[in-house]
C-alpha cells in the first residue's frame, strides 16, 4: 500500500454545534427502516429511473438495479473501479461518479464511456457526485485533491478545502464553478435552473453557486451550522433538497480544528483502530430553497447507519450507506 499523503493542517473555527447536534433522535423520529439486501457493500449513493428502479453502486464496481418492491436485483455493468455518486437520465442512461476512474457514462446497450478523467490537464480526482440539466450540462463535484476515498477522514481533519464544483457543457467543455470547498460531495440543480447546491462536509453546509439573474456567478450559503456532516443530496418529488447526515458533529474535532495542527497530526497517526468513529445513527433533512429545514428524521443506527445516500419519490425515501450491504426505505411522517 502506498503511502497517504503528508497532512497539513489549516485553522478553521467552526460556528458553535447546534443543541441538536447532540441529540440522538428526532420528533418525530424517522419511522422503521426496511432493508433491502445487496449482494455488495456500500452503496453510497442511489437514484430513481424512471421506471421505478433504484440504481446504487457498490464497492466491487458494480452499478446494480434494483426492484423496490420485490428486492430483486441485477448487475447493469461493473465500471472496474468504486462507484459513488449517480445521476438517471430520462433515457436509460447513468451518469457515474467513480473514484478510481472520474465521470462515466453507461447507456442500456451497454456501453461505458469515460466523460471527464481529467481536468486542466491533470488527473481528475475523487469525483463524488453528479446531476444534469436540461440543457445537457454536467455539474458535478470533486470532495478532494489530497486523499483517497478510504482516507476521507484525513481531509476532514487537514481542513485544507481542495474540493470543486465543475460543469461539463454539451460540447465537453469543463470548467470549474467553484474551489476550495471543504469536501464537496452531494450536488442538486434548483428545478428552475436558477442555482446549483453543493455540500461542503467538513463545514457543515450546503453552497450555492447562481446560474441565472442578477447574482449569475456568484455563490452564497443555502444552510450553514448543520447538525452533522452533509454528503449526498437529492431533489425530492416534493420539490425540496434533500439532504444525508451520515454522523452528528464530533466534539473532539470541533475543538481541534482552531488548535495548532500537530494535535491532528497525532489523531491522524493513531491506528485506525483507535481513531474516533462516527456514531451510528440514521439521519436525513430535507431543506427549501430558502434554507428553512422542512424535515429532519433521525432514528439509532441499529438496523442501519452511514447514511450517505438518499431519494424522496411521493413520501417514500430509500437510502444508501457507505458501509451496509442494504439500502433501506422508510416513509416520510405525515
């Protein structure tokens, strides 16, 4: 195994965690989850077809589609690498999010072709989530430049925000919209194409960058101070951002992060055994545009944990993990 890269740790005073930060459940909480097993570990992400399908990723490099109904499940194509985050077009096709090989397309012929595997002229890394437009653009997201995908924690400690939100225009022209995020991950389009919304894990919120009107450009903050760590996000049929909180804010790291770097220098040295681990739970908000909070559904993680994933489809909600071999569903409270 290769070496990971030497951390260099950055000063961030994080905004203080919210009171909720530090509860375990919601009111009301999230109702019992159903699993659906896998014959794989970790799909991080997964989507809704069209035709009702649930499309996840595994760690083996298999994009699997499966019946909700039923359980039963098939492999469309193994990409030869780690699928993350995906996006279902209207046709069929998948746009795929691979670590290990950058922004994939795969069609139902069959055919996977490589859209983006680099970026200015260097190797595009850790590609973590995807959505496109009506228009044919790709806006999609690098977490880092620095780690690899079992290293995330690294970032989260370094705090050094080498992540991007980059469009891929209809001719296969890339372009950066915006860098320096801390750990960029879930990505979603406003139906009106006014913005798009990417979260920053290791800062607690959710950016938005304007496409359209007078701040066309510009970026701002739809939320900021979260309860925990954001990572995939999708729109919901109910119109809102739906929004995956695999782990509560860490008081340990909270307090490290203003402190001088070599305090996360030696957490970082530690074993894997005897690092912090995030606490199971399963979570999930859901935001308008405005930012207001709409939803928030927590529950333990006994059945089920890390959740990383998540699709709304009329008050039905179906997750993905990075470390189960399921992917769950559970309803929205009415």
């Amino acid at each position: 195994m290769t070496a990971g890269p030497t951390m260099q740790p950055q000063r961030w005073n994080p905004p203080p965690a919210p009171v909720r930060a530090r509860e375990i459940t919601s009111t009301p909480p999230l109702p019992p989850i159903r699993r659906i097993e896998l014959p794989g570990k970790g799909p991080e992400d997964v989507v809704l077809t069209p035709d009702g399908r649930l499309i996840a990723g595994v760690d083996d490099g298999s994009i699997l589609s499966i019946d909700p109904a039923d359980g039963t499940v098939r492999t469309l194509v193994n990409t030869g690498g780690r699928p993350l985050g995906l996006h279902a077009d209207t046709d069929g096709s998948i746009l795929i999010c691979d670590f290990a090989r950058g922004l994939l397309h795969w069609d139902p012929d069959g055919d996977l072709e490589v859209l983006v595997d680099e970026v200015d002229g260097e190797r595009f890394p850790f590609a973590s989530n995807v959505v496109r437009a009506s228009d044919g653009a790709i806006y999609f997201s690098s977490s880092t430049s620095r780690y690899s995908l079992h290293e995330y924690m690294g970032d989260l400690l370094e705090h050094s925000g080498t992540g991007r939100l980059l469009r891929r225009d209809p001719t296969g022209k890339v372009e950066t919209l915006l860098d320096g995020l801390q750990f960029a991950n879930g990505v979603v389009l406003a139906p009106d194409g006014s913005c798009v919304v990417v979260a920053e894990t290791g800062a607690y919120r959710v950016t938005r960058y304007w496409l359209t009107g007078p701040k066309a450009g510009t970026h701002d903050l739809l939320i900021e101070n979260l309860p925990g760590f954001p990572d995939n996000m999708a729109l919901g049929s109910d119109g809102l951002v739906w929004i995956t909180l695999p782990a509560p804010r860490d008081p340990l790291l909270d307090r490290l992060l203003p402190l001088p770097g070599v305090l996360r220098r030696l957490v970082w040295a530690l074993p894997d055994r005897l690092r912090p681990k995030p606490k199971r739970t399963v979570w999930v908000q859901a935001v308008d545009f405005d930012g207001t909070v709409v939803h928030d559904l927590q529950t333990s993680g006994t059945d089920f944990s890390m959740v990383t994933g998540v699709v709304e489809h009329e008050g039905t909600l179906y997750l993905g993990s990075l470390t189960e071999s399921a992917v769950a569903v559970a309803r929205v409270p009415s």
